[in-house]
C-alpha cells in the first residue's frame, strides 16, 4: 500500500501544542509552526483503526498489558535493529522524560554527578537539576557541522566520580547517529568506571539515508549490565498524546529498582488507548515506517537543496536520523535575543531557539521537518527571504 505523506490535515483547534499555543510561545499569530517534535502527518489507519475497536467497548476502566504488549515490543526490537531482548526486560513508562526523571531519582542520590552531552534535548538538564543532582557538560565537538563525542574530556568525568550518563542515541538536535567504534568507546569507558547509562533511543526507528541505529546495550553484556534504554512508538508512529513509551533493561536488578520506583510515584497504571496503538504499530507498522523515512529523506534533500542555492553561508548538520534539522545562522552576527526575534518577525517561522539546547546552542535554530513537502517549502521559503532582504 502507498501512503500519502504529501495531504495536509488542519491541526489548528485540535488542542496541539506546536499549532494552538504558537501565539503563546511567540507571541505572534502568524508564525508557521516548525518547532515541537511531533509530526504533521495523520497517525495511520491500522493503528486508529485498533483504537476504534477498543474504543467499540465501553468502558475504560483499569486495565493491564498482557505478555503480548510485552512480546511486540521484543519482536520490534528484534526486527527493525536487531536486538535480541526479552518480553521480560521491558517495563513502561509513561513518557521518556518521566523515565529519564525516574531514573535520576532511583539510581543516584542529590548531589551526584551526572553527565550529559550538549547540545542537546533541553528536557536532559531539568531531569539532572530538578533533583539536586549536578549537571557535568561534555559538550559535543563540532566541526562544519557534524558533531562528535569529545571522549578525553568525557573519560575525565567519569574518573572525577560522575554517577550516570543521559545519552541521547540518536542526537537531538544535531541528527548525530552514533556509529559502532563510538558507542563501543562510550560502552568501554562506562564499564570501566562503573557510570551507569540511560540511553534516550526514543529516535531509533527514525533511521534516514541507510544508517543503522545499533542499541548500545546490544553491544555486550558488560555496557547492557549497566544500561536503561528508552524507547517509544510516540515520535515513529506520532503517538506522543497517549503518553506510552517503554524503559528497557536486561538487568534484574535494575529492572526491579525502576519498577520500584514507578510504583512509588504511581504512573505505571498507563493508558488503555496508548497500550493499544503500540502493539498495532508494531505489528503493522514496518511498511508505513520504511515509506515515512523516504519521505522524510526527500524533505531533508529539498531542504538541503533550497538553502545550498539561496543561503549558502548557513551551515546545515548533516541529519542522519530524526526529522529535526540544525541550523547555524551565525554567518547572521546577530546576537542571540537579535537572532530569535528575525526568525518570529521576519522570517515569521516558530523554530526551536539554540540556546535552549544548552552550551554550544547559541546562534542555532532548531526546524522539525516532518510535514507535508508544501508545508516545509513555505517554512524554508519564509527563512531564505527574510536573510536574502535582511539589509
Ligand atoms: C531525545 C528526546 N527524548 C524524549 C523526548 C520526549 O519524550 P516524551 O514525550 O515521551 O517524554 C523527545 C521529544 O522531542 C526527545 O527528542
């Protein structure tokens, strides 16, 4: 079957973030939104189809998942990255954020370190010092573009005592997938300080122009002993409104401390819609998975395209997966506050701001790309105009 990314479904009125609070957040109406990570394209019929049956029966009491919930998700893993884990190393949890949250809380004590690796997810940073924990910065290295991991400087906080890693696997926002020999030095440098991992892989079906998302803690016993991985069909199959998403450990003793601690903070009940359009996407999701990345391929090209030849100075991350493209507009010499307000007013796009994205954010935008093509050349169209009649 061939599905249509190219139609466009009104979301305005439809209680969405990116679309109903665009005047909130920018203060201005006529803003096109291109910034939360959700996509504008309509959920697939097999999945909504599973939600309307369930929806058939009336009552939507208290409910659990059964071992098939459990079994999907293994035979996913198994069929789209090639991780062999059991329906048993699975628990839930309502979204990722709350799991990165969790796990900061059970697994170190105020005042811990805890390293993370900006630029990055700015949901990261309150996860660490919402709790008192202390944020260690290993900031990403750059070169035109493309980010790397500065493993020297990260191999020196963990031998300063730093107690955890949030690893975003792949990198939001810089598109980063990170390849083998990377995540097997990570994996080597956390078994051997003993630095425990939550791996944010809530990206990973996100694959784009053949990458392969290789699960950290598929690469060994040793690195999956001392990893949490975190998936959820929310970002693949835009489901982020039903607050489903998963917590993956091959560890006994970990699992038992996560699960523990979703008890005592009472969120793992879930949401009967939620538990149903996992198991229906997937079950059936692989062939509208593998057409969506083409499209989103196709989006990134024309992007890529359109910017070479009207704004050739911005530098473009190459995006490897994820559909959220990061921009560098520091050929502007704009200040920050400067540069915000041109990409609200002139250019009158609603992106992600840099400098929310932590150290290395400053003079970056952030623009989501899943969105039918005409969406997206109206919103790179608005971009290249307001630069080109800048003086
Ligand atoms: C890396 C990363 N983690 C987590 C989330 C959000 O997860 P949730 O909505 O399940 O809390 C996002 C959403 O953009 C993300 O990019």
């Amino acid at each position: 079957m061939i599905y249509n990314f190219d139609s466009i479904t009104e979301r305005r009125g439809s209680g969405s973030v990116k679309y109903d609070l665009t005047a909130k957040f920018f203060g201005k109406e006529d803003v096109l939104p291109m910034w939360v990570a959700d996509m504008d394209f309509e959920v697939p019929d097999f999945i909504r189809e599973a939600m309307a049956e369930r929806m058939g029966h009336p009552i939507f009491g208290y409910t659990y998942r059964s071992e098939k919930f459990f079994e999907t998700v293994a035979s996913w893993l198994q069929r789209r990255h090639g991780w062999r884990i059991e329906p048993d190393n699975v628990s839930f949890s309502p979204g990722i954020v709350p799991a990165l949250n969790m796990c900061v809380m059970e697994f170190t004590a105020p005042g811990d370190r805890i390293v993370v690796q900006p630029p990055v997810y700015f949901p990261f940073f309150s996860a660490v010092a919402n709790h008192g924990r202390e944020l260690m910065y290993n900031r990403l290295l750059e070169t035109n573009g493309r980010y790397e991991i500065d493993f020297g400087h990260l191999e020196s906080l963990f031998r300063s005592g730093a107690k955890m890693l949030l690893l975003c696997h792949p990198h939001n926002p810089v598109g980063r997938v990170w390849t083998r020999d990377e995540l097997e030095e990570l994996a080597r440098l956390a078994v051997q300080y003993g630095v425990l991992v939550i791996s944010d892989e809530i990206h990973s079906d996100l694959m784009l122009f053949g990458n392969r998302h290789i699960p950290l803690a598929s690469l060994g016993k040793d690195v999956a002993d001392l990893t949490l991985t975190c998936i959820a069909p929310s970002k693949t199959f835009n489901l982020a409104g039903l607050s489903t998403s998963l917590v993956i450990t091959t560890n006994p003793v970990l699992k038992k401390r996560y699960e523990k601690m979703l008890d005592a903070v009472h969120v793992g009940g879930g949401n009967i819609f939620g538990q149903v359009a996992l198991e229906a996407a997937y079950t059936h999701g692989d062939e509208w998975l593998d057409q969506l990345i083409l499209y989103l391929e196709s989006n990134y090209q024309l992007l890529y395209g359109h910017f070479r030849e009207h704004v050739p100075e911005m530098v473009i991350s190459p995006l490897e997966a994820t559909y959220l493209v990061w921009l560098d507009l520091s050929f502007l010499n704009m200040h920050d506050d400067a540069l915000k307000d041109f990409v609200i007013s002139r250019a009158r796009l609603g992106l992600n701001d840099g400098p929310m994205f932590g150290p290395g954010g400053a003079q970056h935008q952030r623009m989501n790309i899943a969105t039918p093509a005409a969406i997206l050349m109206e919103g790179i169209g608005r971009l290249s105009k307001a630069v080109n009649e800048r003086h």
